[in-house]
C-alpha cells in the first residue's frame, strides 16, 4: 500500500505544475519537443532585422516563399567550404503572419519570418532568429528577393510613363 501512495503522489507531483500553469505551457512544450516551436522567434522579434517594402501583403507572403524554396550557397563552418543548401519551412500560415524555417535541411537553426501590413500597401518583414548570422543570412536572401522583383515593376511603370 505505502508503494502505490508513493506512486500516487509522484505522479501528482509530474502533473500538479501542468493543471497550475495551463494547457498553454503543455502544448508549447511539446512542440518544442517536436522541433515546431517558434516561442523562441517570435521573442526574438525585438531584435530582429526589418524592412519595409511598397507590396500588398499576399504578393510580398508569395514572394517570401518562392525566395525560400529556391537554392541558395551557404558557407560550411565544418569544412571552410560553399555548399548549395534550400530552407525547409517548418510552420506557415498568413493567418499567423508568419514563416518559420530552418536554415537548411542539415542545419536546424530555427528563422522566422512575420508578416505586418502597413500603410498604403507596403508590408513590413521582420526576421528572427536566435542566430545572428542565421538571421542576417535569411534577411539578405529575402530583401535582395522582394528588391529584386519591385525592380522589373518600377522599370515597367517609367516605360508606361514614356
């Protein structure tokens, strides 16, 4: 009898500090296990580099995603040495505004991306990351892409202008 008392009460123990702190803290806790958590990035927001770019909102989230599909060289720390390397997404969605990715496939540095609507049309992109150089690698491929594709549209509307 004393054995299952001590059990009983173990148990209670595991599970009294879940039932105080709600199911919030659970289910974060278990995407953290799972690898899926963006806790850590959407904290990181202070601290993230932003940019804010003359396109609507669905265009520029479109945009975003094709720029992380597309290869990209990245520089191996182990072997001194570039490598091509695609970001895997991990969690999406506009609803949430935002795009959480790891570095690579072989590097699982989380990088998050969010999505704000701004004034006249212009969307604000953060991007997060508890890696300084995750953070400025991912932001530099992202402006460069979204500057890249406002390019061809400003040299269209002079042309019309003509």
């Amino acid at each position: 009898m004393k054995k299952r008392s001590l059990c009983v009460l173990s148990v209670a123990c595991c599970f009294l500090p879940v039932l105080l702190c709600g199911c919030a803290t659970v289910k974060e806790a278990a995407k953290g296990f799972a690898g899926v958590s963006t806790k850590v990035l959407e904290e990181g927001r202070k601290d993230g580099l932003r940019e804010s770019f003359p396109m609507d909102y669905s265009a520029c989230y479109a945009r975003v995603k094709d720029i992380l599909k597309e290869k990209f060289k990245m520089k191996s720390v182990e072997a001194d040495q570039e490598t091509e390397v695609k970001s895997y997404i991990y969690a999406e969605g506009q609803q949430r505004n935002m795009i959480a990715i790891y570095l690579s496939e072989t590097d699982t540095t989380p990088v998050g991306i969010f999505f704000s609507k701004g004034e006249d049309g212009n969307t604000l992109v953060e991007v997060s990351s508890p890696s300084t150089y995750a953070k400025e690698l991912i932001a530099a491929r992202i402006f460069g892409g979204i500057k890249a594709a406002l390019k061809p549209a400003a040299q269209e509307r002079k042309a019309d202008a003509v």
